[in-house]
C-alpha cells in the first residue's frame, strides 16, 4: 500500500455548550515536520497531540489548527494583592494631607491596576475538556489519513501504469539496439562510396570500424539495470512502512541509465525512445515525491 502525503483531516466536538475544531492539512516533506497552532492553554499538551498524529503519519508537513469556541480551557480566578492595597491608601493619606490634589481615588483605580488586581489560570486543565480535545486530535488525525491512503491508491495506479510504459519501452530499445552497428556500417559505406566514387572499401577495415563501434554503442548492460530497477520498484511499491524514499532513488537510478543509454544511441530511432523514456521517468519521479 503506497500513502500520499498530500490529505486533510477535520474534527469538530461538542462540549459543555462550546465547539472544538481541529484542522490538519498536510504536503510532500522530506520528514515528519507538524507545527501547531492553537490556543497558548493547550500549549502542554502538544507532546501528547503530536503523538496521536504520529501514530497516523510518518512523513509530511503537517500544519494542525486547534480553536475552542464558548469554552475556556484552563479556570481563572482573581486575585487581589491586599497588602499592596494596603500600600496605596496608605500613600493616598499621606499625599492627601497635602492638599494639592483635586481627585479622589476612586473603585475602578484600584480594580483596573494591573499590579493590584490580577487573572490567573489554573495550573491544569479540566480533565474532561482535555479529553474532548485529545478526541478531536484524534479524529482529525484519522480522517487525515483515511485521505492519505486514497490519495495514494491512485498515486499507486498511475505510477504502475507509467512503470509498465517504461518496461515496453525499455523492450522497444532492446530490440533495436542490435541494428545500430549495421546501420552505421551502411552509413559509413555510402558516405566513402560517395566520396570516393568507384573506390571499393576495404572490408576488413569496415569491419573493424563496424565492430568497434558496436562495442562503443552497446547497451546492453544499462538496459537490463534498467529491468531490474523497474522490477524492484515495483516491488517496493506493494512492500509495507515508509518507501518514498526509496522509490525516489530507483526513478534516479533508472534516469542515470536512460542517461547512458543516450548518450551511446547514435541512432534517430534510438533516441526519439530515450526521449519518450525520460518523459516518462520524469512524471513518475513528481508522483514519487508525494508518497510518504
């Protein structure tokens, strides 16, 4: 089974009258990289969500979105700072006695003094809460991978598809390989008969000329690493875990051989294959790069 990296995942739970979204796209990435964001009271608890998501991904960018709405995650209370009241009024005496200031401390000085009066989060959140959250990781976590491994279903279809093309290819080059020599023994007998006229070729040196250069030009040997690679592509394809990777070295390796085997074709018809053969390799080297 082949998983793309490309999904998206969306969970929305209900609780205690409020909603909890969780949000994850994600795309092709060389490793696992998720960044979060969400509100900062559920910043303790990323360690546990991005194990969740772990269990479902294994490579990928992966951008989750956490909101709560109508819900406050963490308690607050207010607390007052008496002593520093305490403080202030004793100064207000002092000042007053003074008798150089019109205003009069008031309520709202007090209540709207940042060191004075002050909002604090509890240090946990309520369990209950915590868990509809984790749940909704959960659940987005799941869908994410569900589209995933659709994606990469057909990701998996298409690429088999395009491996068989180079494998009819790959024969197509095989069978004409054996007919570049004679073609250029023809080649270069009409061009000294050409030149020379009447002159006869000296046909020992004609074949020496011939068979060096079918030697030169012999591709063979890349033509059946390029069976084999395709062979074991497609066994990787159907293999189990992680194979992105892996399959992106054998569309190199298979582009290094189609590579050789262009640079060796001193033939039209040799290389009007190789060209449609890179065409080839180069589609399935952009699907490859999606699959985790």
């Amino acid at each position: 089974m082949a998983v793309s990296m490309t999904g998206f995942g969306r969970a929305v739970v209900e609780q205690d009258g409020g909603r909890i979204l969780v949000e994850m796209k994600s795309v092709n990435h060389r490793f696992c990289d998720i960044q979060f964001r969400m509100p900062r009271q559920l910043l303790s608890l990323e360690d546990r969500f991005r194990t969740i998501i772990l269990d479902k991904v294994e490579r990928g960018k992966i951008d989750v979105f956490i909101s709560m709405e109508g819900l406050t995650p963490l308690e607050r209370t207010l607390r007052v700072d008496w002593p520093l009241v305490q403080q202030y009024l004793d100064q207000a005496e002092e000042l007053d006695r003074l008798n150089v200031f019109e205003s009069k401390l008031r309520l709202q000085d007090f209540l709207l003094h940042p060191d004075i009066v002050v909002i604090e989060d509890a240090e946990k959140m309520d369990e209950t809460l915590e868990q509809a959250v984790e749940d909704a990781v959960a659940s987005a976590a799941a869908e994410l991978y569900d589209m995933r491994v659709r994606e990469g279903m057909k990701l998996k279809e298409d690429i088999e598809a395009r491996i068989e093309h180079v494998q009819q290819l790959t024969g197509m080059l095989q069978k004409e390989a054996p007919s570049v020599a004679q073609h250029y023994r023809e080649r270069m007998y009409d061009r000294i008969k050409a030149f020379m006229g009447d002159y006869e070729p000296d046909e020992e040196r004609l074949i020496q000329e011939t068979a060096f250069f079918a030697e030169k030009s012999n591709v063979e040997e890349e033509l059946t690493r390029l069976y084999s690679h395709c062979d074991q592509f497609l066994v990787s394809l159907d293999a189990g875990g992680t194979k992105g990777r892996k399959l992106d070295f054998l569309v190199q390796e298979m582009n290094r051989e189609a590579n050789t085997i262009g640079s060796k074709a001193n033939n039209a018809s040799l290389s009007h294959l190789v060209v449609e053969l890179k065409s080839e390799l180069e589609k399935i080297k952009e699907q490859v790069q999606n699959i985790e």
